[in-house]
C-alpha cells in the first residue's frame, strides 16, 4: 500500500497537515490490483479505489500500452453488471478517459444505451455524456432521436447532458447538431438555470458564422426571457459581441443593446452586475457618462465582505484606469483601504489602480504606503507596481526624486531576475524621458552594479552608462564604478566595462590619459575577449588604428548601433561561402523582414518570379533580382538598386492568364517587372508583351522594353518595361497596362503547338507609383540614441489635421502607409480608447539618406485627429520632402 504524503496547506489559511494517498503509487501495481474488477463477488467500495488511482495516473501523464489500456477496458465493462450507483459513475469516467478504439467502443455502446433509457435519471444523464465522447458519426444518427428527446427531457440534469454532449458534437459533426435547433430552442425557455445557460451557449454556437441570426437571437432574448444569472452572463458577452461586430454608436437615440446591458447593472444576481460592468468598460468609445452606472456598482462591490467581488471590482476598474482615469477617481478613497486587504492580489490591484488616477499631491502619500508593503507580496505582483510606478513618474516628472528613490530602494532587496531587470528598465526609461532625473537615476544604477548578481543587467546597465555617463555634469564619478566590474566580475561583463570605458575615453577628453591607464591593466586579463576588446580600443583612441577619417567616424564605431538588423545579417552569413573574397556587409538587406495580418490571410493569389510569394515580406532589395536585373543589357547602365517592391496582383485569381508586378526602384529609373503565368493548357504564348500607358504617370518617359518570346502553360515568364524619371524627384503616378501575345493552339495529345498563331490581349489592373516606393524599411535598435546622433539643424517639425478617423490607430496605420516606413519599438501599435500616441519610424530615402521620424497624435471629441510630425534625416532636403508627402498625402 502506498504511503501517504505529507503537504503542507497554504501558510495564508493554516498550518495544519493533510495527506495524499497517491505518494508513490506505481502502474504495474494498480494494474495488478485492476484483476478484482474480474472477481464474482464485487467489491464496489475497492472497486472505485482502483479506479480512482487509474485517473490519477492518467491525469498526471502517464500513458498505458495498447494492451494495458484494452485490458483494463475490458476488466471495466464487467463492472456494468454492479448494480452500485457509486461504482457505475465511476465506470462512465473510467471509459471516457480511456477513449477506445472504433471496435472495442462496440462492446460498452449496448450497455451505455440500456443506461441511456433507464429509469435512473443519473444513469441516464452520465450514458449521455460517455457515449457522445466515444462514439462516431455513424453511430450517433442511431441515437440521434434519443439525443433530441433528452434535450427537451423534464430532468434537468439529463436535459443539460445532452446539451453539454451538443457542444462537444459540434465539433465532430456539425451537420447533425445543427438539426436539434428547434429543441434547443425550446430548452433556452428551460426555468432551470443550468439547461437554460448550457441551451444558450449551444445555440449561440449552432448560429455563431450567422452575423445576423446571432443578432436576431441576441435582440429576442434581451426581452426578458432568460432568467438564469449564469444564461444571462453568457447574453451579456452576446451582446457586446453584437455591438462590437455591428459598429454601433452607443451614443445613438435608439440602442437598445447598450440599454440591456445597462439594466443587467440592477440585476439581483452579483455576477450578472459584474459582467454587465465589464462589458460596459470593454465597449469601444464608451464615454465617461456611460461609465458611470458601471463605476458606481463596481464601487460598491469595493466595500464587499466577499473577497471574489472585490477582486472582480478592482480589477475591472485597474483596467478603466488605464483609459478613464478621471471616471474611477470617485473610488480612490475605497480604494486606499484595500491596499491593508489579506488577499494580496486584491492589495496589487487597489494600489496600481491609485498610481494610475492619483494626483500629483497624493504620490508621497502613496509612496509612503507602499513601503511595508511590498515586502508582503510576490514578484509576479511586484513587476506590475514597478510598472505602475514608472507610469506615474512619467506623468508627473517633477516628482521624480521620490519615485526614483523608491525604485532604488526596492532594487537593493532581494527579489528575482524579472523583478529587477522591471526596476532597471524603468529608471532608464526615466532616464532619457525625464532629462532632470538623469544624475540621481545613473547614481543608482552605479549603486545597484556593485551587488549585481545578474550578468544580463550588468552589462545591460554598462551599456547604458557609456551612452549616457559622459553627457553628464561631472563624468568621471562614474569611472570607479565601471573598473570595479573590470576587477570583480565575471569575463562577460568584463568585457563590457573594457567597451564602457572606452567610450567615456571618446566622448571625454579630460579623461582620456586615465582612461588609457585602466585600458593598459586590462592588457592582463585572463580572458581573450578582455584582452582583445582593450587592445583595439587603446590603439583607436590612441590613433594607431583607424576605422575612418574622422573622429565622428571613431565615436561611430564605438556608440553606433548596427544598422542592420540581425536576422538579415544572420541569413546572409548562413547563405555565405568562404572565399578570396572577403564578406561585406553593406551587402545584408537593411530592411526589417515582417509580413502584415492582412497579407498572411491573403489567399489565392498565384506568384511567379524570384519573389516566389506574392503576400511575402515587406520589400526589400532581393539578390535574386538584383542578379536578374545586371544580367539584361538594357537595365545594366542603370545603376545600383535601391529597392524592389513586394508583387502587386494585376489579375484576379483563377483567371485565364496569372500577371504581377515588382517595382524595381533606381536612382534614375524604374523597371517593371512583370511576372506572367499561362493557366490554360490547351494555349502556348509567345511575343509576350505588356504595353504600359504612363498618361497620368508625365514624369516617366518609357526607354526600353523586354518582351518574353514562348510562355507555355503553368511555366512562369517575365517580361520588362523600363522608364526613366528625373533624378532627385519623387516621380508618382498611375499606370495602366494590357497584356498583348499571340495565342497558339497546343494538341493535347501531342504537347505539339499550331504553325499559327492570333494575336489577342488582355486587360490589366492599374496600379501607381506612391512616395512610399522610395522608402526601404529600416529598423534602428535603438531609436533615441539613433534620433540625438542626428544633426538637429536637419529638423523640420509641422503640424497636420488628419480629419475625421474611427480611432487613433486607423490614422497611425494611414501616416505609416502613406511614408512606407519602419515603425520602431512596437509604437505602431496604439492601445483601445487611447486619446494620445507617440509612433516611431525610421527608414532609407533613396539616395541611402537615413532618416527618422516621431509622430504625435491626438484625437478629440468628434474624432478630429491631429498629428505632429518631426522629422530629422541626413539631408534637410529630405526632412522637407517628407513633410511634402504628407501634406499632399
């Protein structure tokens, strides 16, 4: 017999002992006790025992052989003859876990439909659920008849089995579900509250790719006719699924979805208040004066004796916080008191929702109670009021010596990986956002170094520090700090004070003969990388070695990031083959390699060409086609590419004739290439040729076209056209094209083509040559300090309006669009019912000029949005420019 084990309870409930009796319980030995299910006199109470111990072992991973799991499917199926209600409900688990096979379901389906229509009700309810698990399709149109009177059965219990056995059907066989319609139907008018909720939920899903009949549902039964709080919830998130789907205007007259839900708030059922609350703050543009029924029921639910309220309150209104905070200030004072709450959960969100909607006033007295008690909790909990707190500062700069006191103080306590890189993470983001906290928060950072036991923050602070230290008043405080890590620490970071180090000695003249004098120690150092990384800096800062003219070009190798990101550069070292001929990495596409939502759901469209997928990456200059191109004699003297577009469709799909176009982007011209694909079998294709009428395009003059001489069926061709534009000009227009070639006849049993030929043509879609086209997507890895490196005199900063928009992020995704640039740090995306957002972009205009842009939005009441756009680039011309293709954008 296994011996029991011995656990402790939660520390927060008691300290008293329970035992599990399944400590050290092994397979072959539960096996061996499953031989009394063949004894003639059963013993139920055993029987269930063993039972009990084959789920455990299943639920916990164990997996039986083909011969274990039918033998003791066959030993269970002689537990039908007890006659113990305790016993078969643990047959009816036992047969649904074990999941037989096609041929041994036949053995237990007799036995389970004699219990299907046995006068037991718990017989009856059980039988359902097991059979609908394990049987086929072929089997349930049998019992399908069964299945639609026990929907409708007076017994509650049976009624929601079958209901329950629906949903589960509905995956496997839609087509028959879908005829019990009209007795689900009638079960939704159940007055048990669990066959109502679960005939909800199942007709809800018979109807869920009908928009329209989930509206119709959803409009009959906010009548009144659901009375089971849990059927009502589900009618609650129906209803907001309907006005999500539908768009509506819940500031209409006439929106009897949004009063619904606002009458559910006076429900008597708590959960039904609740969820009707939640539904309200999710709801996309809710106003603050619809949001008050909700926040005043929420409110109350603060001041609840159940700690399952007032979780469910606080964290509903945390997450109102986040886009109304003045609406849930009214709770502030409720609020303040849960911060002492036992639940700790409970305690995390009160005191993230004040952070959120406190004012400047009321931070010190907030800091002052949340000293104790982050002590009290875990640091899954703590990461989420660091990042409280770094909200907060950011909103109220002026008091950042209090927050960031607070922040280094917890950093010196003990806590996890995640915890601590949250607090180091936030005082850098202060750092560069609050210019006057740069000083206290470098302080810190240099205090918390000295007892780091994390590699990754380490080096992740020096990093920092060589950025940020020699820009400040008085750099050389810093110096002790960095060389102790070179003294102390282990290689990697090391390594990276040696880089540190440097960098200060770049940046800061006065110190450079200390600096020299560190960097020679590290001469010594037992590691490779050490040794290395101190040789070459001395000789650079030294001037023995150059890695360019100037001294810009130094401080670039040191500071610089890599201007390429390192996906590409990792493919292109992969595809390298050792040679004379060194590897250069101006040759790695510079381009972020990305594929949008609306393109990977693309189908049906057919690519031809060295872009092998037409719905692929982001453009990008491909070697193949810059291989394909040099190879022409027409196109040889145009120059080096700048870019190829992603294949733009010029046909439907399944279409006689496949046709896409690539945008090839030079200096002074522009070739299109235009893949072809014949889908007729029956037809060869020669003299294939797209004529291109550039009317609406007056800046291209055509100078050169490569017609494509045989294009058989299914065997991808290209043929080109060439136009040259003025250089330095952002030549735009549109682009009209027909498809011209003489069609020949193939005999399909000799593969043979006709003599003779006719000519014939087809009509292409148009396509344009946007602003966006002279644009490469270019990452930078770390945007602010790409943005100071940039000369500020090339700053060109305008502000726009943009109209009227449903929502900020529709106007952000049109401004990156219209530019055709890379969005940075993942501010392209903007936050539900945000009224303000900041987007970052950088790319490469033609001509290599590197440049970056910062968006400002904000929307006000009638949706006008506004956006300021500042702009800086290698080139001011370019800054201007960019300004120019948003205002006639």
């Amino acid at each position: 017999m296994a011996q029991p084990l011995v656990v402790k309870k939660d520390d927060d409930l008691d300290e008293e002992e329970y035992y599990s009796p399944f400590l050290g319980i092994e397979k072959g030995a539960v096996l061996q006790e499953a031989r009394v299910f063949h004894d003639p006199q059963l013993d139920a109470r055993r029987c269930c025992q063993v039972i009990t111990k084959l789920l455990y072992l299943l639920n916990q991973g164990d997996t039986f052989t083909k011969v274990e799991a039918t033998e003791v499917f066959f030993a269970t199926t002689k537990l039908f003859q007890s006659k113990d209600a305790g016993l078969r409900r643990m047959v009816y688990l036992m047969i649904k876990e074990l999941s037989p096979s096609a041929d041994e379901v036949i053995i237990v389906t007799s036995s389970l439909m004699k219990d299907m229509n046995s006068k037991t009700d718990m017989y009856r309810a059980n039988a359902i659920r097991v059979l609908c698990r394990i049987i086929d399709s072929t089997l349930l149109t049998q019992i399908e008849r069964y299945l639609k009177q026990a929907i409708v059965d007076k017994n509650p219990v049976v009624a929601s089995a079958a209901l329950v056995s629906g949903i589960y059907l509905l995956q496997t066989s839609p087509e028959v579900v879908k005829r019990w319609s009209n007795e689900v139907q009638e079960a939704v008018q159940s007055r048990a509250a669990l066959v109502q909720f679960h005939a909800l939920a199942l007709l809800h899903q018979i109807r869920q790719n009908d928009r329209l009949a989930v509206s119709k549902l959803v409009t009959s039964l906010t009548r009144g006719s659901v009375r089971s709080p849990l059927a009502q919830c589900l009618l609650i998130r129906y209803t907001s699924q309907v006005i999500r789907e539908s768009g509506m205007n819940t500031q209409g007259g006439d929106r009897p979805f949004f009063d619904f839900l606002e009458s559910c708030l006076r429900n008597k059922a708590e959960m039904v208040i609740l969820e009707a609350a939640r539904a309200i703050t999710d709801l996309n543009g809710v106003t603050s004066r619809e949001l008050t029924p909700a926040i005043t029921v929420l409110q109350l639910f603060l001041s609840s004796s159940k700690p399952v309220l007032r979780f469910a309150a606080v964290r509903t209104l945390n997450k109102v916080a986040s886009t109304h905070p003045l609406a849930v200030t009214n709770c502030n004072i409720d609020m303040e008191s849960l911060i002492s709450d036992q639940n700790r959960s409970i305690a995390t969100l009160a005191i993230t929702t004040l952070l959120k909607t406190g004012n400047e006033s009321s931070v010190d007295r907030l800091m002052k109670q949340m000293t104790n008690f982050m002590s009290d909790i875990a640091d899954e909990f703590k990461i989420v009021v660091v990042e409280a707190i770094r909200s907060l500062c950011l909103k109220f700069p002026l008091k950042y010596r209090s927050l960031m006191n607070f922040l280094s103080n917890i950093l010196r306590e003990e806590g996890g990986f995640d915890y601590k890189k949250a607090i180091v993470d936030s005082i850098i983001i202060l750092i560069r956002d609050i210019p006057d906290a740069k000083e206290s928060g470098l302080f810190h950072l240099c205090e918390f170094i000295e007892d780091c036991e994390f590699t990754y923050l380490s080096t992740q602070i020096l990093h920092f520090l060589g950025n940020e230290g020699p820009k400040t008043s008085d750099p050389s405080k810093y110096i002790r700090y960095i060389y102790n890590r070179v003294i102390l620490e282990n290689a990697t970071v090391r390594a990276s004070a040696v880089s540190t180090l440097a960098k200060f000695g770049a940046l800061v003249d006065a110190l450079k003969p200390r600096i020299f004098v560190l960097l020679r120690r590290c001469l010594f150092d037992g590691d490779d990388e050490v040794r290395d990384r101190a040789t070459l800096y001395i000789k650079l800062l030294d001037g023995e070695a150059t890695v360019g003219e100037t001294e810009k070009d130094v401080t670039d190798f040191l500071f610089g990031s890599l201007d390429v990101p390192l996906a590409n550069l990792e493919a292109s070292l992969r595809n390298y083959e050792p040679s004379e001929v060194p590897f250069d990495i101006s040759s790695v596409p510079k381009e972020t390699k990305s594929q949008p939502l609306a393109e990977k759901k693309a189908t049906g469209k057919k690519s031809t060409g060295p872009a092998s997928a037409v719905n692929g990456p982001v453009p990008t200059i491909d070697a193949s086609y810059e291989k394909l191109l040099s190879s022409i004699p027409e196109f040889a003297g145009f120059g080096k590419l700048f870019k190829s577009s992603t294949p733009f469709e010029l046909t439907e799909a399944e279409t006689e004739y496949s046709v896409n176009v690539v945008k090839h982007i030079y200096d002074g011209h522009v070739v299109l290439q235009y893949n072809c694909t014949n889908t007729i079998p029956e037809q060869l294709l020669e003299e294939v040729v797209v004529f291109v009428d550039a009317s609406e395009a007056e800046e291209f003059s055509e100078v050169a076209s490569k017609p494509l001489r045989s294009l058989p069926y299914d065997s991808p061709g290209q043929t080109f056209v060439a136009f040259e534009k003025p250089e330095g000009v952002l030549a735009t227009g549109k682009f009209s094209n027909i498809l011209k070639f003489i069609v020949k006849e193939v005999d399909s049993s000799t593969g043979e083509a006709e003599d003779d030929g006719v000519e014939d043509e087809y009509q292409l879609e148009d396509f344009e040559i946007i602003s966006a086209d002279y644009m490469l997507k270019v990452g930078v890895s770390n945007f602010r300090n790409a943005w100071e490196s940039m000369d500020p005199e090339s700053e060109r900063v305008d502000e726009y309006g943009l109209g009227v928009r449903e929502s900020l992020a529709e106007a952000v995704s049109a401004v990156i669009s219209i530019l055709g640039m890379q969005p940075c740090e993942g501010t392209d995306v903007v936050q539900n019912n945000s009224r303000s957002h900041t987007c970052l972009l950088s790319g490469v205009f033609i001509g290599n000029v590197k440049v970056l842009v910062r968006l400002s939005f904000g929307i006000s009441g009638p949706k006008e949005v506004a956006m300021k756009l500042a702009v800086r680039s290698d080139d001011p011309e370019v800054s201007d420019r960019i300004h120019e293709i948003v205002a006639n954008g």
